[in-house]
C-alpha cells in the first residue's frame, strides 16, 4: 500500500525517546564532571599561590 502525497504530510514522529533521555542524562553528567574538574584546578592552582 503506497501512501498519497497529502498522506505523508500527516506522519508525525514519536515524543521523547528513552534514547534521548539518555544523551541528556549523560550531557549533565559530563557538564558536572568537568565543572568538578575545573574546580578542583583552580582551588590548586590558588592553594599553591598563597603558600
């Protein structure tokens, strides 16, 4: 069964995918680690300037 022209405008895609869910869990996981990170950097970075 072929679909019409009009037809197709008619498909819509799925909502929110576990998939996605994923991948935004994950960037806010990374934001977080390096945010850790350059934390941690500066307070060495300071520590070592005052003694």
């Amino acid at each position: 069964m072929k679909l019409q022209e009009l037809e197709l405008y008619e498909i819509k895609g799925g909502g929110i995918s576990t998939t996605l869910l994923n991948s935004i869990a994950r960037l806010i996981t990374t934001v977080l680690d390096l945010g850790r990170t350059v934390g941690s950097s500066i307070r060495r970075i300071y520590g070592k300037v005052k003694k």
